[in-house]
C-alpha cells in the first residue's frame, strides 16, 4: 500500500463486480484510504475479494459495511439499485458521502428521491466510462480507469465538498474526471454507448441463430471480431441498462432505424451514390473521433495542445519546391462543385483544416464528396438546390472564410442552420456580411457585438438583388453577396473601394455561371446554374509568400517555387518585394483553370525601406506579416497605410507583430490604419503568435536574420493554412524544429 496519507477514514463498496472489485483495488493501493470494506451477497465474491486483495474486509450485511464510513460506493445494477438505496436511508450513515457508478443516471437520481424523499447533499452521481470483456471480482483491475472518463453529474442539492472528496478518490485511481449535466449524460450515453452493445448483442444472436453460422464465424475476419467484441459484456447489467435509459435508447434507435432503412433501400435500388455518401460521411466522422480519442479527450471539447517553434539563426535557403494549394480556391471547389450540376474533379486540393472544415459542412449538407487522396477530391453536385438541412450545427473551425462565405449561400437557403467556430473565430466580426444579407432580405442572428455563432433561418420569403458599394476592400464580404445572389430575385451587384481577389468570379465563369466585372463592379443574375467541371488548384501564393521572404532576406539564397498561383488580384507580395528590390523572376507563365500561374524564381537581394502603395494592400493584405519581416530586414524605413483590416484577423496583425519585432530589437509603431518599421538587426526571443498561423511562421523566416534562437508560442493553427510547412522549410534550409506540449 501506498505512504501517502489517507484522506478517506473508510471507503465501503457496495457490488465487488468488475467496476466495484476495481474502484475498492485501486483505491486501496493508492493509500487514499485507510480501511476498504466490501459488500455484496455471494459467499464466493466475498471470499475472492478478500483473497485477491481488493478489500480489507468483506461482508453481506449492509449495515455493517457503511457503519463509520465516509465515502460509500454503490457498483450494483441499476435496477437493484432502488433496493439499496431503500435499506441504506433506513440506516445512520452520518455524514458519508454516496456516490455511484451506474451508466444511467436518471433512473439512479429518481432512485435515491424515492429512497430519501429528496437528493441528499452529499450524494453525488457518478459513471465510470471503463469496462472488459471479463466480468465479475476475478476480473477487477486497479488500473482499470487509469486514463479513462468518469463523468460525474452533480445536481443543484450537490455539496461542494461532497463532489470534490469523490473527484479526489476517481483521480486516484488515474481518471480523467468531467462533469455532465444529467439529462445530457443520458442522451449521450444512450447514443455512443448503450446503442452500440445493442446492435453487437443483436448481430451476434442474429448470425448465431442460422443454420450455417460455424461457417459464418469460421470465416469472421477482423473487422467482425472489433464490432462484435462489446457483446461479451455482461448480459445482466445491459438487460438493466437497456430498461433503465429506456427513453434515451429508444430515441437513438428510432434515429439508427431510419437511417438503415434508408441504407437497405438504397441497397435494393442500387442507389450508388446514397451509398457512396453515407460511406464517405462516415469515415470522415470517424477519422475525426480517432483524433478526438487519441487525445483523451472522449465526451468533452478538445483540450488544446500547446505547439512551439524554435527557430536557429543563420542559413540560406535553396532548392524547387511547390507549396500546398490555394486555399482560396481550395474553399470554393467544394462550395461551387457540391452547387452544381454534375461530377467536379478536383487536383490540388488543400488538405489544412480550414478547407476540410468546409468539405465537411458540404458533406453535412448531403453532399457526396470522395477524397481527399493526395489533393484530389470528386465532388458530386446536387445542384443549386439541392442542398438539405445538417443535423447540427455547422462547425468551420478557425475558417473566417467558410463562415462567411457559407452564410452568404445559407441565406439563400430554404432550411435553418447554425455557423460556429473555435474560440479565436468566435472573436472575428461577422457584422460586415450579416449586415448586407439583411438588406437583401435574410434573417440572420449573429452574437454579442455581431460575432459568431451566426443563426440563419430558412428564407419565408425570397431575398432580394441589390448594389451594394462595400465600405471597405474584403474579398470574403464581396464573395459572399456574390453567393446569396445566386438565390435572389433579380441582379446582386457589389462595388469594392479597391480591387480584391477575384476567384469567386472566375470561379463562377469556369462553371458556367455568367458573371459581368465591370470596373470595380462584378454582377450576378439568378436563374442560372453550375456546370460540374476540373479544377486544377495552383500552389497558394499566400503560402509561397513565406519562401519569398525567406530567400529575399538570406544571402546566397536561390530559390524556386513551382506552380504558385499569379492572380493579378493576389500579387501585391510580388509588386512589394520587387519595389523593395527583391530579385523575383516568373517563368512558365501559363492559365490552369481560369487562374494564371508561373513558376517563381527568387534570389537574395538586398532590401531598401519604402512607402507602401496603398492600391497594393488589398493585393497584398494576408501576406503582411511576413512583409513586416522584410521590412525589418532592409535598410531605412517602411511605411504601411490604410490596411486596419488587419487588426480584425485571427489576431490583430497589426499590433502582435509590432510587439514580436520589438522583442527581436527592431523599433516598429503600429498605427490605427498601418505600422512603421526602421529596418535593423534582429536578436532573439520569445515571440507570442496568439495563435495565429501566419504571425508564428512568419517569425520563423525571421530567423534567418536573427543573431539568436527565436521561439514561437502557440503555433498550433499552422495547419489550419499550411500543413507540412516545418518539413517543407527545413528541406530548403531553414533551421526549425517543433516542440509539442500537452
């Protein structure tokens, strides 16, 4: 026994079965308790539990084992629960504090009202998210919980220190320990656990009741055997389960019924395409609760994991490389393709999380979407109007492109949806689109201050074309009008101050969808349709923009990025850098898909402080804070003006890098609109990227330049735009490792 002190003077558990044997084992081993005392009628689970050293003392008498003590656990069925509680509130129990471990938990509430005639205050609900194939005390194992769920459901008449003495007991015995509301604990369970033994013990006595099983489990492969496994549980406890979540069951099997129905009748219609997005929405989903049980995070909201740079000064870069797609057009491949008409195939797709975030609201949306497989995806249309309600919400992740752009064609949308985010999205201002689709005639909520979540409700009435001149240069608020014009009467014409990227309306044209650009003014008419069609998706000039940096800045770089997207409405990082002196070259311009690209070769070249253009900065406006990096690396000073749209991104860019260039020594002012930097020589530190994806790669093509190690806190959203990027910049040179912390 452990030489920790005990906290709990006895610990009585009533049921020494798997959870009981294993709570009393593991507990009695950590030295939290001084005495365990067992309970339970079989003659032979009690001389067992003795034996194998799971209790200090065991009995039949309840009485007997809850005298003196303070915690008491009840590890019976849940129907005999009732029973138990019934002779325990006959007896004086003092100041003892009960918990339990049943899987349901309103049947045990009710249960202990009925006992007690009302929730005692030291009573505390409790379900241990653990189980085995074996059952009974043979089988109890002390570290059975180690690493496991116990969700824990206090009610309103729950004691503080009653609840924190039993959290303290599970962690003792190495569970994690969460708290659930009850009725969600049901519904939950009922769902992801009780339904799933239901369907095991149902195939099992199905395929044993026909006449050739031997050889059906003669030729059972793996895949059988995993399924099945669960329906080895013991009979009982599920009976009493099954009967006690009886509600909640019976709801989650009403939704599974419909849905295999469905299933068997597009099996007997040979209905391939039903099928295939069934099968293609399934895997997606489970891809995503593997990455969600990898982290223990099962039945609660992803803890976030804390990822550092540290980057080494020094070093040029050299090489050809190609960055991953544009995620720009990434995004709207898969919003246009599921709108159209037809099969699109697509090349080059970007597998970060923002644009998965999109594919899978379009697969949520009834969208069969194959892939992706090494950037290709094939998108099967449904059409204008095909769309159908999601069963929840629509979650985008940190993708301020696929919130905005989709509430613009939820707008148009017959059903009600919801929009949410992470925790960085749910600070970003929705107001600059929520505010134009009302005009057109949507209902749109959004939260405090007009940020996400954005409720959308199905459209009473059709919305309405308008000309809207945006107050300010945004490519997401143009396209997104663009979107819900597709839906409304009449023509949507949108009017930007400055020229901004302009895939949607190349896009548009590729699939079919006439689109008029006049000047600043793009139009759209509904009463058109979208063309299935190939995409090719150029490397994202966004991307590459860190590796233009990184070879402008380091002597002796030579270094060429293939295939990078040259929309016109994209390369401000060009136009800037070339004015600064940069030696950037393009070769093998040519047009993939309506989108010019090149391949771009950049060598070192010393770099002179300028004013920057303002008619650059929409062009230009992602690529910033890899500019200020350049910026900071060249002689005399740059000026930034009218770019205040960067204090409203993942992070305001304008200050967070102002405040990482003055830790590395360099004297940068941020302005309301801008920031002014006095190029010079950078020393190491530690920089907060506030979890910003490009501040924290753009410090880390500073370290080229610096004199000491720069490490770069809470880089975790990298992926979000630029997946394999360390792998990528330590393959041309630059000195950096990851660092993860949990």
């Amino acid at each position: 026994m452990s030489s920790k002190a005990p906290i709990i003077g006895r610990l009585a558990v009533i049921g020494l079965g798997l959870i009981g044997g294993s709570f009393a084992k593991g507990l009695r081993q950590s030295g939290l308790c001084h005495e365990v005392v067992g309970c339970d009628p079989d003659p032979a689970t009690c001389r067992v539990a003795v034996s194998l050293g799971i209790v200090d003392i065991m009995t039949d008498d309840l009485a007997e084992a809850v005298q003196g003590a303070d915690l008491i656990m009840l590890a019976v069925p849940v129907l005999a629960m009732e029973r138990v509680l019934g002779q325990l509130a006959t007896l004086d129990i003092g100041q003892a504090v009960i918990t339990d471990a049943g899987s349901t938990k309103s049947a045990v509430v009710d249960a202990v009202r009925n006992a007690f005639g009302r929730i005692p205050p030291h009573f505390v609900p409790g379900h241990p998210i653990a189980g085995s194939e074996r059952s009974g005390v043979e089988a109890a194992d002390a570290g059975l919980f180690r690493n496991h769920k116990v969700i824990l459901t206090p009610l309103e008449e729950t004691a503080e220190t009653s609840l924190a003495l039993v959290r303290r007991a599970w962690q003792a015995v190495g569970a994690d320990v969460e708290d659930m509301r009850l009725a969600d604990h049901d519904e939950v369970l009922a769902a992801t656990s009780h339904l799933p033994h239901l369907l095991a013990f149902s195939l099992v006595d199905t395929l044993a009741s026909r006449s050739e099983n031997l050889e059906i489990f003669r030729y059972a492969a793996g895949g059988f055997r995993d399924f099945t496994r669960i329906a080895a549980s013991d009979p009982v406890m599920w009976r009493d389960v099954f009967l006690a979540n009886r509600d909640a069951v019976l709801r989650s099997l009403d939704d599974f019924t419909h849905d295999l129905s469905r299933l068997r009748a597009a099996v007997e219609e040979g209905d391939a395409n039903a099928l295939l997005g069934v099968f293609t929405r399934a895997r997606s989903a489970r891809e995503h609760f593997s990455k969600i049980l990898a982290r223990r995070a099962y039945m609660e909201p992803m803890q976030t994991q804390s990822i550092n740079f540290i980057a080494n000064p020094g070093a040029s870069v050299q090489g050809r490389i190609r960055v991953p797609g544009d995620k720009s057009i990434s995004h709207r491949s898969i919003m246009l393709g599921s709108l159209a008409e037809g099969v699109t195939e697509v090349e080059g797709f970007l597998e970060g999380e923002d644009s998965l975030a999109t594919l899978q609201a379009f697969r949520d949306m009834g969208v069969v979407i194959e892939g992706p497989d090494h950037g290709r995806v094939t998108i099967n249309g449904v059409g204008l109007h095909g769309l159908q309600a999601p069963p929840g919400p629509i979650y985008v992740g940190n993708s301020g492109t696929s919130m905005r752009l989709l509430a613009g064609l939820l707008a148009g949308q017959t059903f009600t949806t919801e929009l949410t985010g992470d925790a960085s999205l749910t600070k970003r201002p929705m107001g600059r689109v929520a505010n134009p689709l009302r005009e057109m005639g949507a209902n749109i909520d959004t939260g405090e201050e007009g940020r996400p979540p954005l409720h959308i409700k199905g459209a009473e009435s059709h919305l309405k074309g308008m000309d809207y001149v945006m107050p300010m240069a945004s490519a997401q608020v143009k396209s997104c009008l663009l979107l819900a014009g597709l839906y409304a009467e009449g023509s949507t014409s949108v009017t930007e101050p400055a020229p901004t990227r302009d895939h949607t309306e190349r896009m548009l044209k590729g699939f079919g969808y006439p689109v008029q650009v006049e000047g600043a003014t793009a139009t759209v008419d509904s009463g058109h349709k979208l063309t299935g069609c190939k995409i090719d998706v150029p490397a994202d000039i966004s991307s590459a923009a860190f590796f233009m940096v990184a070879a402008s800045i380091a002597e002796g770089s030579d270094l060429t990025l293939e295939h990078v997207g040259i929309n016109p409405t994209r390369i401000g990082v060009i136009n800037i850098l070339r004015a600064m002196g940069g030696d950037i070259t393009l070769s093998n311009e040519r047009e993939v898909g309506g989108e010019p690209v090149a391949d771009v070769r950049v060598r070192y070249a010393p770099l002179k402080g300028i004013e920057i253009p303002e008619d650059q900065v929409p062009l230009a406006i992602d690529e910033f804070p890899v500019l200020f990096i350049a910026a900071a690396c060249a002689e005399g000073r740059t000026i930034l003006r009218g770019a205040e749209e960067l204090r409203v991104k993942e992070s305001d860019r304008i200050q967070v890098m102002a405040d990482g260039l003055q830790l590395l020594g360099i004297k940068a002012e941020p302005t309301s609109d801008g920031i002014i930097i006095e190029g010079g020589v950078m020393g190491g530190a530690t920089v907060d990227s506030h979890m910003d994806h490009r501040i924290a790669m753009s410090f880390a093509i500073a370290s080229l330049r610096a004199t000491a190690d720069i490490c770069i806190t809470d880089c975790i959203h990298v992926a979000t735009s630029f997946p394999g990027f360390i792998d990528l910049a330590r393959s041309v040179g630059i000195n950096i490792r990851q660092e993860d912390n949990a």
